[in-house]
C-alpha cells in the first residue's frame, strides 16, 4: 500500500476531479494512514499534508473549512497535534466524509423541489453535486409517472482537462439524456434548455468560484433571462471573500503545446462569478437567491 505521500503526490496532480472528490479522497488517504502507520508523528503527518493541497488547491473552500476544523480541534483540546488522539482524528476525517455526502444528499433534495418546472439543464465542467441532483430529479420522476420525459442535460466538454466528458458518462448511468458539446457551442444551447446548472468550489456573499466557463454561461442565462441554479452545501461558503487575482494559473502546455516566441499562453481553471437576479443558491439549507437576498 502507498504511503501518505506517494498518494497525495498523485492527489495534487489531478486537474479533473471536482471538489467534493478532491476533499473526500484526501480524508480517506489520512484515515489510511493513520490506520497503517502506528508512529505518534502521523497526526503532524495528516496536518503537513493538508497544509499543502489548500496550497495547491486555493480555492477549493472544503479544504480550508477541514483545515479550520482540524485548527480548531487542538485549541479546543489544547494540545499540540503530536498529542491528539489518534483514534480522535480519525472520527474528524470520518465525520467530514459523511457530513459532505450527507449535505450533497440533502441539497439534490431542496433541488428537486426547485427546479421542478424545468427539465433541461446545460452544465460545466464535473460535480458530484450536479451529478447527484440530476440523479435525484431523475429518480423522482421516474417514481412520479413512467411516462414523464428524463431530465435532459447538456455538458460542456470543458477544455482543456476535458473532464465533462466522463461527467457525460456518469449523467447518462444516472439516467438522464444526455448531449455532450463543445464549450464555444453554449451560445446555441443556451437557447435550448430551461436552465443552467453549475456546482461551486468557493462560495461567498460576493459570488462563487468555479470552473472556467462558467461566467460566460451565467452571463449568457441573464441575457436569456433563465435560471443558474448553483449547487453547494454550507461547509463551502467562506466569510472571506476570495480575489481573483489570487486564482491560480495552469500549465499552459495544456492550451499549446509547444511554446512559441511572442505568444502569450495562459490556462485558468477557475474564474469567479458576481452573484445575479437568476442565480438560485442551493444547499443542504435550502434555496437562496443570493442575487435579491430572499431565501426559500
């Protein structure tokens, strides 16, 4: 079995997977070690490690929010981590994996019931929370009438990771239809559904972040005057607002791959969004409009 730091090696390297899977996969590595290495200096171990994917991943909210829990944990106990129990860590970690699959739950379910009017969505980049309230307003048709079309969903490839094609994949397996696009082709399939759809991986009281693309797909919505439903849950909304200046840059080679004297290549993943009048915030909490203030 690989050690923590072979593992989070490969962890920091990838570009593909949403949050959610980022945060619960970095507990489990914790968990694993904790249970594989019997040393008292594996808690310092589990804080060095996390100390260093907020760093890769910046604006990734859960990680910062399992990395004030974890802060908070040793002045609560006021001990230095070395000194935590093991066995109380691990209920940390564990505690995290639940309570992210639990809120994802709970906010497919608030999902449905908004979004219930609408039956196509175009949508960016890959989310398990996407995914999971697809697969919840698929399942609740599906029990509601036989005869009741399946959600349509639209999914932008998402260059230049590409990673909506596997969210494609996995949107299709949840049971809905499913067209997958080209990301310059959001101008056409705007006009074609009832309502965009989008995850978040920072959310503040200014907007949220997300995947490249996701701007133009709000801006466009405003333009079209339809819905941007954002799907998140608590432990993802900060009270610091997060600068877009401090976004950071991807490998260029990724856009071109062969560098050419006096082109200027840049590769952003993420961008931030202002909240707007369409957008409907939704977690584990409910519905928001974030745009007008109200709640539902």
């Amino acid at each position: 079995m690989d050690g923590l730091a072979t593992s989070l090696k490969r962890l920091l390297r990838d570009r593909r997977s949403g949050s959610s899977a980022i945060a619960a996969r970095f507990c489990r590595l914790c968990l694993a070690e904790l249970r594989r290495s019997q040393t008292r200096s594996t808690t310092g171990t589990c804080e060095s490690a996390l100390k260093e994917i907020v760093e890769t991943f910046p604006a990734m909210a859960l990680l910062h929010t399992l990395q004030d829990r974890l802060r908070g944990t040793l002045q609560n106990r006021g001990r230095s981590l070395v000194e935590i129990d093991r066995q109380h860590l691990s209920k940390l970690f564990t505690s995290f994996i639940d309570e992210l699959a639990g809120n994802r739950r709970q906010a497919a379910l608030h999902f449905v019931r908004s979004a219930r009017q609408n039956n196509s969505f175009l949508t960016l980049s890959a989310s398990g929370a996407v995914l999971e309230a697809c697969a919840a307003l698929a399942e609740r048709r599906r029990k509601t009438r036989a005869d009741v079309a399946k959600p349509a969903v639209v999914v932008c490839e998402s260059r230049p990771a590409r990673e909506g094609i596997a969210m494609a994949r996995r949107l299709h397996k949840a049971g809905c239809t499913v067209t997958l696009i080209a990301d310059a082709a959001i101008g056409h399939w705007i006009e074609e559904v009832d309502a965009v759809l989008l995850g978040a991986d920072w959310i503040d009281r200014k907007g949220f972040i997300n995947k490249t693309g996701s701007l133009a797909l709000c801006k466009l919505a405003l333009l079209q005057r339809k819905p941007v439903y954002v799907i998140g849950d608590t432990l993802r909304i900060r009270k610091v607002i997060f600068p877009a200046s401090r976004l950071p840059k991807a490998d260029p080679t990724e856009v071109l791959k062969w560098r050419e004297p006096g082109l200027a290549v840049e590769n952003r993943y993420f961008e931030r969004v202002p909240w707007n009048a369409p957008h409907v915030l939704v977690t584990e909490a409910g519905t928001r409009w974030p745009g007008s203030g109200s709640t539902g």
